[in-house]
C-alpha cells in the first residue's frame, strides 16, 4: 500500500511539473491534453470509491423522486439497486461506478478545468452544469433501460442496457459537449476586423475627399 501511494505522489509531482512546463513553452494543446487526462486518471485512482457513493447516491435521490410518476420500477437506496417490475418478472440493476455517471463526470469536468478559453469563473460554472447534466442525463439513461424491460421483459436487458441506452446518453452527452466547447469556440473565433459604423465613417471620409 505504501509503495502505491509512493509511486501516485511521484506520479502526481511529474505531472505537475510537465504541466509547468507546457505552459511556460505555450504548447496550449499539448497542455489541455496531458492536464484533462492527468486530472481525470488521478482523481479517478484516488477517489473513485468516495466518489462513486456521492454519485450513487445522488442519482438514487433522483430515480427515488421519478418512481412517484414512473410507477415501472422500485428503488431501493439502502443498496444501490433498482427493481424494474416487467411481465416475466423482477429484475434488479446495480448502480456501480460504471452506471452512476462519475466516469462521465469526471471527464466532463476534467475537459473544462484545462480549456484554455474559460476564465477560472467559466471553468466551475461549467464544471457544474456538467456535474448537473450528465446526472439527469444518466437518470433519464436508465429510465429508458428500466421502461424497456418493463414493455418487453427481462430478455431486452442486454439490447435496453448495452444498446439503447447508451445510444440516449451519448446523443445528450454530445448536446452537453456542444453547448460548452463547441458553442464557445464559435463564438471566440473572429473573422477580420471590420465594424459596420467605422465602415460608414470611412466610407464618409472618401466621399468627401472625392468632393
């Protein structure tokens, strides 16, 4: 145990110190890629068990509050489980560190700490919405899953889980993606200089001097 947290610290300082390095040569992509990455591998190693129960929980909460208007499946917080009542019978889903989201989270937040367009204001703003999205998208995830078991019985959970609901949360993870990185590069980028009343000032000056 001791020579793992020896060999995470060396890690850790290594990383630390490329980072310094990268930004003091300016290579901006190179920076983004090592820190996401970085920030996500150590984080994740560390915490995952801490950080998984946050997550589980969170999402229980959720999936506790929807059951009151989606009657097809019961929670059960205590254990982290959903049963989904269907017509064959009741089949459980465990919330696991794969299902509760924080992988997802992580890589969200993890994107956001070291794009190089947001002010350190942006960056926990974002990293918030992130947080806050990928929950309920997940939640809405296995909503999808658990109404598809119900309809058609414990013989769709592979195609419900493995398929469909995957294909749900990618579709809104990339709304997410969209919505913080690629609206925000639009909208950084310029094209030329030009401003329409100095344009008309110059196109006045000219018709003067013509004169």
């Amino acid at each position: 145990m001791a020579n793992k947290i020896a060999l995470y610290l060396v890690l850790l300082v290594i990383w630390i110190y490329l980072l310094s390095v990268l930004k003091r040569t300016k290579l901006t992509a190179f920076h983004f890629m090592v820190g996401s990455g970085g920030m996500f591998t150590f984080i994740f190693v560390a915490f995952k068990k801490v950080l998984t129960i946050a997550c589980a929980q969170v999402l229980m909460f959720i999936l506790e509050q929807l059951s009151n208007i989606f009657t097809f499946y019961t929670v059960y917080s205590k254990y982290y489980m959903l049963f989904i009542n269907n017509k064959n019978a009741d089949i459980s889903m465990l919330i696991d560190y794969e299902c509760c989201g924080i992988i997802e989270i992580l890589v969200v937040i993890s994107i956001v700490s070291f794009f190089p367009l947001f002010s350190l204001k942006e960056k926990i703003w974002y990293s918030f919405i992130g947080y806050v999205y990928t929950t309920l998208a997940n939640a809405i995830r296995l909503l999808v899953i658990s109404y598809i078991i119900y309809l058609n019985g414990n013989n769709s959970y592979y195609i419900a889980h493995s398929f469909v609901g995957r294909v749900v949360f990618y579709i809104l993870t990339i709304m997410l993606y969209f919505y913080i990185i690629s609206r925000n590069q639009i909208r950084s980028q310029k094209v030329g200089n030009f401003d329409y009343e100095a344009g008309q000032d110059n196109e006045a000056d000219k018709n003067k001097s013509a004169k």
